[in-house]
C-alpha cells in the first residue's frame, strides 16, 4: 500500500539556543493513504474557501477572527477516523548531549530525531513518499542521509519519495503545522489563557478525550512521543 507523510516541526533550533524558549522540540507528522490525497485536498481547499481563508493556514496564525475555521479543521480530521493520523516525536533540551551523542552538531542531533519519529511507524510491505517543510540546512545531503538510513532499516518497506517542499505548497503540510503548533505549545506551556490557541487547544482534547500529553505507541489516531532518553523500561 502507498502512503505519504507530511512532516513540520516546531522549536528546530532549541538545542543550540543560548537563549531557549521553550523545553521541548516537537516534529509532527500528518500520514495518510496516497490514494486519499486529492479528495483530503479537496475537501481541504474547499474548507478553507468557506471560511474565507486567504493563504497559509498554520499554528502562528490561530486568531479570534479564524478560529471557526481551525475548530472545523479539527472536526474534518477526527470524521476521517483512522484514513488520516497524527504522529510527533517531543525531545526534551535538557536530555540532550550534542557533543557525546551528536558530534557536536545541533543539526545532526536534529535529524536523528526526524528519523525516530518517522521509523517507529513505517510498517513492512508499504511504500512511503516523505515530504518535509523546506529547510535551510548546513549539509545539503541530511534528507538524502535520512532516507537512506530509513531504507536501510526498513528493509521491507520502501522510502520511494524523501524531499522538502514550502508549506504553502500543501495543505496538508499546513495541517501538520498546526497540529505540531499545538503539541509544542502545550508541552512548552506556551498558551495565553484565555486566547484562540487555547481555546483550539481544548477543542483537540475534547476529541482525545484527555489532555495532549505522552501517549502509547499504539494510540493510532493522535500519537505524542515524548522520547526517554535516559534509558529504562
């Protein structure tokens, strides 16, 4: 079966920071089924032109004036049950050590991360188109590195598509943007309290029926991987 995934991530820069503003690095992922892309898009399109958007839709842009239409996105992507689901890998900065694990390279610590979240859940006999909101990165191969490390341990499945494309490019991408948003800014506690980002944060978790918080990696709909990196069970 083909399958595609759309990735974005909130925080990127956290572990070289001098001056943090947050605690976690989130990078989130929207995966769905190939043959289901155009009628996800449609329906997408045809959200946005109801409300009256113009442009991106994303997270920094949740408002008072626009939060009927990011409820309503949230609604599309609970009707669509298990056909559309959310993933995201948190790391906590406080866990990390860029000079014993990653060379002393934020960027390569980044992308270890990327590969965390997205192989954990690439199953055998599917093939995977990746697409990853642009970067601009110090080494141009790191997406080329990334699928060939997925490919090489995922030998039964096949990475056939790994690139970047601008967000405003996809909606799809802007969908995982606003869930990744969300995430980050919860764990973070990065909400103003009363505001729309709240207000679309609670209407996340009256479908979760719970708090955004670590789930179990069986929790297929809306996945949250706060990963250990202290070791233990």
């Amino acid at each position: 079966m083909d399958f595609e995934i759309y990735c974005d991530e909130s925080y990127p820069d956290l572990f070289a920071s001098s001056n943090p503003r947050g605690r976690y690095l989130v990078i989130g992922s929207v995966w769905l089924q190939s043959s289901n892309r155009d009628i996800f898009k449609r329906e997408l399109h045809d959200l946005r032109d109801r409300h009256h958007m113009g442009g991106e839709f994303k997270w920094q842009k949740v408002s008072p004036s626009k939060i009927d239409f990011y409820k309503d996105l949230v609604n599309w992507f609970w009707c669509h049950g298990q056909s559309i689901r959310f993933r995201c890998i948190a790391v906590d900065r406080h866990e990390i050590d860029l000079i014993k694990y990653h060379q002393n390279d934020q960027e390569l610590g980044f992308y270890k991360f990327y590969y965390q979240m997205l192989h954990h859940f690439i199953l055998d006999f599917n093939r995977y188109s990746i697409f990853c909101d642009y970067k601009s990165n110090r080494r141009r191969d790191r997406l080329h590195t990334l699928k060939q490390s997925l490919s090489k341990t995922n030998l039964s499945s096949e990475i056939s598509n790994l690139q970047a494309i601008r967000s405003r490019e996809s909606v799809l991408m802007q969908l995982s943007d606003v869930f990744t948003g969300a995430v980050a800014a919860k764990l973070n506690e990065k909400i103003e309290v009363p505001s729309s980002k709240r207000e679309l944060v609670k209407s996340i978790e009256e479908h979760l029926g719970r708090e955004i918080r670590h789930t179990r990696r069986d929790e297929n709909k809306f996945n949250v991987f706060v990963i250990n990196l202290q070791g233990g069970w």
